[in-house]
C-alpha cells in the first residue's frame, strides 16, 4: 500500500508538472499579444485620468506655468514598465506576475518633461510635486501664481512676493504621494479591463 501511494503521489506530481509546463508555454507563447493589450489599457488609464486632463488645458498646467504637454510621454512610460513573470511555486501550480509600475517612479521622473524650466533657469520638478508630495508646501524663492490670461502656460504667472511666504501646494484635488497619486488611481480604476485583456488570451 505505501508503494501504491507513492506511485500515485508521483504520478500527481507528473501530471502536474506536464500542466504546468504546457500553461507556462501557452502564456509564454501569447505574452506578445498581452502586452500589446496591457500596454494600450495602461496608456489609456493615463493619459485619460483627471490629472493628465488638467496638465494639458487646466488647473495644473497653470499651476505649474507648462508650456508643452507631456502627457503622452508619461503614459507611454508607464505602459512600457508592464513586465510578466513566470515565479515558480512549491505547489507546482500554474500562475505569472504581472509587474505594471516601478514603486519608485524612475521611469516617468527621469522624463524630460518631467521638469519645467522657469525663465531665470531654475528646475521646477513639477512631476515629483504631482507624484509624491501629497499636500506638502513647496517654496520657490519668493516666488506665487497669479492666475491670469499671460505666462507661458497662458493662464498665470509666477510673481516675485506675489502671497510672499505662503508658498505653492499642490491641489488636494490632483495631488498625490507614493502610494496613492495618478497613476496608482488611474490604474486601479481600470484594473478590471487589464485583468479581462489578459485572461482574455490564455484562456
């Protein structure tokens, strides 16, 4: 009987590993058309969500005196960092990881867009405010934004002493830390279709 039982406790772990072999090379096999469709779900979830909107004709883009729009570029970067991983498990059960957003943002902060330049030259990280900084006030110099029709972002304008020492804060409205900002909210809220994408192909 002890023979019988480790034959048939073999032969699971046979029939197993033959499924999970032949699950791995499906998924593997299809991993192109995944990622085309993770990827095209994660730039929509981006460049779509409020804050981008904003960046482009709103609220932000004033706010942080843009004159370009780098909308496109930071939803690119987030869709590129889709990764899948094939981790193997004691239970020699199927399954992969899907890596969607480096935690510490690199990919989208070492963007050129990532910065504005002010006119005197001076770095503004706006993505890094916008990302991380949650309701944390910012001091440029002694420098305020007056909303107005002029500045580069042609809705205000930096103002030496304009609300001296009140310094900038992101709006509570858009603003974000590392766990929850843009794109963690962006991608949460279309979670469902990424999942359906990728089952949808190795069903």
């Amino acid at each position: 009987m002890a023979r019988i039982k480790e034959s048939l406790k073999e032969l699971t772990a046979k029939i197993a590993n033959i499924l999970n072999d032949q699950a791995t090379k499906r998924a593997r096999k299809n991993q192109p058309r995944v990622r085309t469709l993770v990827k095209y779900e994660l730039y929509q979830a981006i460049y779509e969500c409020p804050e981008m909107e904003s960046i482009r004709s709103g609220k932000l883009k004033f706010d942080f005196g843009l004159d370009f729009d780098p909308t496109m570029q930071i939803a690119n970067a987030v869709s590129e960092a889709f990764r899948m991983r094939y981790p193997k498990n004691a239970a020699n059960e199927f399954g992969f990881d899907i890596d969607i957003q480096p935690l510490s943002y690199f990919n989208v902060l070492d963007l050129p867009g990532a910065v504005q330049i002010s006119e005197k030259g001076e770095v503004l990280s706006w993505l890094d405010w916008l990302l991380t900084y949650g309701s944390t006030v910012v001091i440029i110099n002694n420098y305020g934004v007056k909303y107005m029709n002029s500045g580069r972002s042609g809705g205000a304008n930096m103002i030496e002493g304009y609300n001296y020492g009140r310094g900038f804060m992101v709006d509570p409205v858009f603003s974000g830390t590392y766990g929850d900002n843009f794109v963690t909210r962006a991608i949460s809220a279309h979670k469902d279709a990424i999942i359906a994408a990728t089952y949808s192909i190795l069903q």
